[in-house]
C-alpha cells in the first residue's frame, strides 16, 4: 500500500503541469484514483462534508449486479454446446470452462477497446477518464451472441463509443445508450452473424451438432415459423420454466430471467437503478401482450401466453439493465413511469408484428432513449404550469 | 398548518453541544465584514481608522440600498480597514472597550410597540444595525426598506447537522422575541408566520399575533425556504422577509432596551471540540479567542456556521453575521487505499451502493471529515437529489438551467423559491461531487443583476 503510493507520488510529477507527460495526466489520473480516493476536501463555502458515495462506486455496484448473469451465461454457453453436440454428461465444471473460453475473450476485448478510446479521448480532451464505461464494457458482451467474431466485437465498441457517447461529449452526455447502440451496429451491419441461423446461438467449436437440438432462439422460432406450436414440438426445452431459468440458446447474458431478476433485486435493494423503470418495464410488457392475447385472430405469435413474453429472449436483460441506464433515461421521476411501461409495451409490439426484428427489446429501448427527453419535457412543463397557475391566481 | 415532510436526510454528527451556557467569552478585537452580505456592491463607508464609535454607530453603508446602516457590533476604536480589489471594504476591525458603550436609541416599554407607526419601526431599525438581521427573497439579500414584504417567515429550529438548540438558547428571552414579533408586524400587511417542530412544547407557542406552523420531517425540514414553499410560496414579483429567533431577540433589545446589543449565545459543536457547549458572544468575535483551548490538538476544520452551508475559516477569522455555531470537524486531507470500494460503515451515505453500510445504523453519531470522498464528474444518476429536497422543484432542471445562463427556464423552474442552504443537501449526496450551491448563488446573482 505505502509501496504503491510512493511509486505513484514518485512518478506524479511527470505528469503534473510543466512536466514531461503533462498531456497524460487525465491517464495518469484514473490509475492513482483507482488505487485510492484523492486527499481532495471540500471547497471553503458550501458543503463542508460530503456523502461516501462517488461514481467509481455507483458503477461497480452495476457491474456486481450484472454478475449472476455473466457466470450464468458462461455456465450455459457451455452447456448448449454440449447439448448441441449431444454429450449430455458433461460435468458443471466442464460447461463453465467451455463458456469461460468462449465468454472472457468477448469481455476482454470489450474492455479493451473501450477503455482504450476512453482514455484516447480523455488525454485529448484533457478532462478526467469518467467510470461510465466500465458498466458498458460489461453490458455489450453480455448482449452478444456467443459466437460472435471477435473483430466485430471490436468494431461494434469502437463505433459505440466514439458515434454513440464521445461525440456527444462522453459520460453523462449521450442520448443512447452505448451498449444497446453497439448490438444495433452488428445486427444491422452484420445480420447474418447475430440472428437465426443455429451456429450463431451455439458454441460448437467446429463439431457436427445433433438432431432435434434446437438451436435457435424461442423468439425466433416463434416468428420464423409463426405458432406457438413449433415451440411446443421441442418439448420441455422451451417450457416457462426453463426459459425462466435460462437454460436455452440466446445472447451470453439474456437467456436467464431469474438471474435477471436477482441483478434487478441488487439495483433495487442499492437504489442505483430506478424500481420505477423495471417494474414498469415489466408491467408494459405484460400488459401488452395480455391486450394480444385476448384479442381474437391476428397472427400466431399474439396467441403466445404474456407470461411468456416476460422470460423469452432479451426484455428482462434489457428492461432490468438497458433500460435503467440513468443518463439515457427519463430523469424525472413521473417520466420514469413512462418510460418503462413504453419500453415493455413496445418490445412486445416489435416481437408480434415485425417478424423481421423477433428480438424487439434492441429497438424498443433505443427508440424510448430517443423519446425519454420528450417524456421529460411534458413533466418539466406540467411543473412550470403549476407556478404560472398559482400566479396567475394571485393576479386575479 | 401543520406540515409533515417526507423527504430529507438528518445527518447525525459526534458532538452536539451540551445544554449548559458556559459564559461569556471576550474578545480585544471585533471585526465587520461586508462580504458576509450578499450582492453589496456599491459599498460607502462612513468612518475612518482611528475614528472611535459605540455599538450602534453606523460604519458602512450600500449605496444600492441607502435607507440600511451597518453598525459597530461594540464601542471603541477602529483600527483598520481593510480593502480587496476595486477598494472594496473587506474588513472593519474595532479595538473594543472594556465597557462596551451604546448608541442611545428611544425606549419603548412593551405596550408602547404596537402604538409605534411604520415608520417609525423602520426609522429605528435600519439606523441602529438589527436591519441585517432580515433576508429577503428572493435572492437572500438584506432587503430594501421599500419593497414591501408579502409576509415574514420565522423558523424556531434549525435541523442541520450540530445545530443550537433554539429552545434552550432562547428560554427567558421570550420578552425580547415577542418585542421583535410586535415589530415586525408593523412593516408587513401579510402575517409573520413561525414554525416549530411537531409534538414538542415550545416557547414559541407563547407567542402572540404570530402564525403557528407545526413542521414534522427530517432536514432541510427546519429551512424556512422550504417551509415558506409549503405554507404560501413565492412568485415572481413578491417579497418575502425572513428572520430567526436571534434577529427576533435583538430586534427586541433594541426597542425594549434602546441598544443594538449584539450578543448571542452560539454553540461550539464538532467532533473535535473538547467540550462542546454553548457560549455567549458578540458578533464579529475572532475566532482564535472563540476556540482558545477548546479544542482537540488535531488536524481540523474550523467552519463558522454549519457543516453543509457553512464556511471554511481560520483563527484569523470571524464569526459570519448570520451564523450561530462554529462546527468543528476532521480535515480529510489524506489518501485511502482502494476507498473507492470498500466496505464501510463509518463513513455517512445517503445511498445504498455496494459497500455503503450506514443506512443500517441511520441513528449513529457520526465523525465525519472533510474529505470529497470522490472526483468531480459528469452528471450521471438521476432521482437522488429529489429525495432530499421536500419541494415541487426539479433541481437538476433548474442547475442545468443556471448553467445554461437561461434566465426564462430558471424563472419558470422556481428559482425565486429557493437559496443556497435548500440545496445544501443535494450538494452532500451528489455523485457527481458538484459545487451545487456555488452554482444556484451564480444563477441567483446573473438572474438579480439582470
């Protein structure tokens, strides 16, 4: 500890105004805070103390939500693959190798390049490297599917980052949220590698899989083949429960709505994530596709139960961690509401009516970020209104 | 009306000053300090070094607001003046008398207040330095004798961390308080509202020709900027006075007593205080005196005024004009180890993050220092500072607002209701480490000056 501080201190003035490596000091920075919290205190006038809390803390507590999903995915890309191969007796130790291989170079490489063009932009700039990233970093390989060639992972980080967050100013500036942006990226540039096909939900390592295995997503064989019937040929693979446990193919970290729900609990129970966006988020979903439901006719896909829609595919992934993305959410508390009853309900309506986009979860958040500052907008007005009323009362 | 709050967050310090007056404590110089004031800026000083003046002798005027004189908190000689840039009169420092001589202003007995017109109270008032003791809103400035008040709010407590305890200060004073009360209702059509807290017996219930408010809730509960939101809020237009129970007392004195007496009984409070207690002073005391062998031979932070509003000063100070207790806590001038992340339950948290345990003991006396616990950073978690702040405002609005130099959105956003202390809170919970009542003062001053 004494070691490390005098290493830093000895190096520091390098970096400082008028030395050597002045314009690395913003790198320089995050590597001392991240060893420890500066001996900065409080200004002369104001606030004398101040909450323990910082963003360092904020973001690691989002990432340590995320992590009953990430060993859950490892833990099940390792066994699709040796579902698909048809090796049933694999051990548990066996799965988790097998998805570690497949899963920490993905992670790795998000980091990465990330953080690599962070702190690009952070020297450039000269401002501090902002802790932003180390929650996407996370994010986009959980959204990847398990296949998915390592150069794109790259590029989708690259473009997410820089067309996504910096050009808009970086953390706490962006309008969309960065992991979301960086799978639109690859699903509309490289569509044949994130949908449909069963080798690209499925981790075969080059082997023959073997007949009956599914492969494919319960999403997309839902629109692909358009009846509900096709999900129950598979038998109990595409049971309520096992698509709420999570033991089927689909992105790396999604296919579990239960570990969804035990990160949901940790944003929670911490308040870094908004209850109101997840609860709402939930509740739209189900709302639409209970209207589905009821409605006779229409195509099959509306004749899925909406307890379904809960546990298929990406919406408890997206509402839980997508979705309440604080900067690219509604900011006000009313607007929250909104916010997330839109994204569920709109998820479901891609899902039945767009057979093309059988994951809506992507384009339902993606375009609510768009619309959150409008919900917002209505929210701030309705407050002003009150103040021009309660005037206008005076006056009169 | 009796108003229960939600929102807020008590922050639970070591060191409360015990209920026990532990004297006078004297001091050879006092100093006035104009920057105590806010928006001064065409300053007239009426005396010159050497001059000898009695409590109660103007010393500085603003020629913005003529009517208002600033006084000599005590008799004696002024010994120097000092000026900052522009020649700015920064600070009067008096050489006090052993004995402190008054001004001789009239005397009235209580009956005799409520015959008094006017103009009368105003003449008195803004002659004899009681005058600063009012803050009008918006914007926190001594107010002008002219701009007619809507009405004048008092809060009988104060819920920031350390705070005196009005009811012991002010127990026996109610002769004076209810004096100031007879005053005041002179210079307002409107009503002088007060609030106490819910439940308890005050001496503030005895008052008369006053509104009673009955206030339940955490801090900021104890602001009268969020109390005047609830009871009947300002719009643009309107003026509002406020006061405290020491303007009150000293508004009193000088009717009562015909002096501008200055002395108040402040507390000493603070983790590093040996004995925290409660002490009689005059306004404009240096510090060194006040906290002469009264303190922990430890690094620490002297604040005049509480520790989530207050100012950072050294022995070479004062006591602000306002301000009614020197908090006294840990500097946090150190390093921490991976502090980012772990696990503590020392450390105060208004949040719940990973590691953040003091939502368990949330009745725990608390040491806290002055570290950031943090970097500045972009704005990022939305929602937080709405759970401290019991008002229909939105406050990340209003600073993006302030920030944006818009005068319109600010106006419409409510910042006629606010000042610097009601955002206090939001400044303490704050991720991002920003100066939050920095800011809003910038945008109350550009939106003044406009």
């Amino acid at each position: 500890m004494k070691f490390v501080r005098d290493t830093l201190d000895k190096i520091k003035p390098a970096f400082e105004k008028g030395g050597k490596l002045e314009k690395l000091h913003p790198a320089y920075d995050a590597f001392e805070t991240f060893a420890f919290v500066p001996k900065h205190t409080t200004p002369k006038l104001g606030a004398q103390i101040r909450d323990a809390i910082d963003l360092k803390r904020m973001m690691m507590t989002v990432i340590i939500a995320m992590i009953p999903c990430l060993l859950f995915g490892m833990w099940n890309v390792g066994h699709q693959h040796f579902l698909a191969l048809g090796n049933l007796e694999a051990s548990f130790i066996d799965k988790l190798i097998i998805g570690a291989w497949v899963v920490l170079p993905v992670v790795v490489i998000s980091y990465a390049v990330g953080l690599g063009i962070e702190f690009y932009f952070a020297v450039q700039r000269g401002h501090s490297v902002n802790e932003g990233y180390l929650v996407t970093g996370m994010l986009i390989p959980l959204v990847m599917p398990p296949t998915i060639p390592w150069w794109q992972v790259a590029v989708a980080t690259a473009f997410a980052v820089v067309v996504a967050k910096e050009v808009f100013g970086g953390t706490g500036m962006n309008v969309l949220n960065v992991a979301m942006t960086a799978r639109a990226f690859l699903y509309f540039a490289y569509p044949g590698d994130m949908a449909g096909a069963t080798d690209v939900w499925v981790y075969t390592g080059g082997e023959k899989i073997v007949d009956g295995y599914a492969g494919a997503t319960a999403l997309g064989i839902a629109a692909d083949q358009n009846t509900t019937d096709a999900l129950a040929s598979f038998g109990s693979f595409f049971s309520f429960e096992n698509l709420f446990i999570g033991n089927v193919p689909g992105s790396i970290g999604e296919t579990s709505a239960l570990m969804c729900l035990i990160g949901a609990g940790i944003l929670i129970f911490t308040g870094v994530g908004s209850w109101k966006i997840i609860v709402s988020g939930f509740v739209g979903a189900y709302v639409m596709a209970a209207l589905f439901y009821v409605i006779p006719g229409g195509n099959a896909f509306m004749a899925i139960p909406p307890h379904y829609h809960l546990v298929m595919g990406g919406l408890a992934f997206g509402v839980v961690f997508m979705a309440t993305d604080p900067v690219s959410a509604a900011q006000t508390e009313v607007g929250k509401w909104y916010y997330g009853f839109l994204i569920g309900a709109l998820t479901v309506l891609i899902r039945v009516f767009n057979p093309a986009y059988p994951e809506g979860i992507m384009l339902a958040v993606l375009l609510m970020n768009v619309f959150a500052p409008l919900i917002d907008y209505y929210v701030i007005e309705a407050n002003k209104n009150r103040r021009i009323k309660r005037l206008k009362l005076k006056i009169a | 009306m009796n108003l229960k709050l939600k929102k807020g967050f008590d922050i639970n310090l070591a060191g409360k000053a015990k209920p026990e007056l532990a004297g006078e404590i004297i001091s050879e110089i006092y100093s006035f300090k104009p920057t105590d004031f806010n928006a001064i800026t065409r300053p007239k000083v009426l005396v010159n070094e050497g001059d000898t003046v009695k409590a109660g002798t103007p010393i500085f005027r603003d020629k913005k607001n003529e009517q208002v004189h600033f006084c000599a908190p005590v008799s004696g000689e002024v010994v120097s003046i000092t000026r900052g840039a522009k020649r700015f009169p920064e600070e009067f420092k008096i050489l006090a008398d052993k004995e402190i001589q008054y001004v001789e202003f009239p005397k009235y007995s209580e009956s005799d207040i409520t015959r008094l017109s006017k103009e009368e109270v105003l003449e008195a008032m803004l002659k004899s330095g009681v005058w600063p003791n009012l803050v009008e809103r918006p914007f926190g400035l001594v107010p002008n004798p002219g701009n007619e008040p809507r009405d004048i709010f008092i809060s009988a407590f104060d819920t920031h961390p350390l705070a005196p305890d009005y009811e012991f200060v002010f127990k026996g004073q109610e002769k004076y308080l209810q004096a100031g009360v007879t005053a005041l209702q002179k210079l307002t059509k409107g009503r002088i509202h007060i609030s106490i807290p819910s439940g308890n017996s005050s001496i503030f219930k005895s008052l008369t020709g006053v509104q009673i408010h009955e206030v339940s809730g955490m801090h900021p509960a104890g602001n009268v900027g969020v109390q005047i939101h609830h009871i009947a809020p300002i719009s643009r237009g309107e003026h509002v006075w406020t006061t405290t129970p020491y303007g009150l007392q000293q508004i009193g004195r000088l009717f009562l007593d015909g002096r501008y007496d200055s002395s108040k009984v402040i507390a000493l409070a603070g983790s590093e205080v040996i004995e925290p207690k409660y002490y009689e002073i005059r306004n404009g005391i240096s510090i060194a005196k006040l906290v002469e062998n009264k303190l922990k031979d430890t690094n620490s932070r002297i604040v005049s005024g509480n520790v989530l509003t207050g100012l950072k000063v050294s022995k070479e100070d004062i006591i602000g004009f306002n301000h009614n207790l020197i908090s006294v806590i840990p500097e946090g001038d150190n390093y921490e180890f991976l502090g980012w992340i772990l696990p503590t339950s020392k450390k105060l948290s208004f949040h719940r993050a990973f590691g953040l345990f003091s939502f368990l003991s949330p009745k725990k006396e608390r040491v806290l220092n002055t570290n950031m616990n943090g970097e500045e950073r972009a704005i990022v978690q939305s929602g937080v500072f709405e759970q401290v702040l019991p008002m229909d405002i939105y406050p990340v609005f209003l600073l993006k607002a302030i920030l944006a130099n818009d005068f319109e959105e600010m106006e419409a956003l409510g910042i006629y209701e606010v000042l610097e202390e009601d955002f206090a809170l939001c400044e303490f919970v704050d991720v991002s480490k920003m100066e939050i009542q920095r800011i809003l003062r910038e945008g109350i001053d550009a939106l003044q000056e406009a």
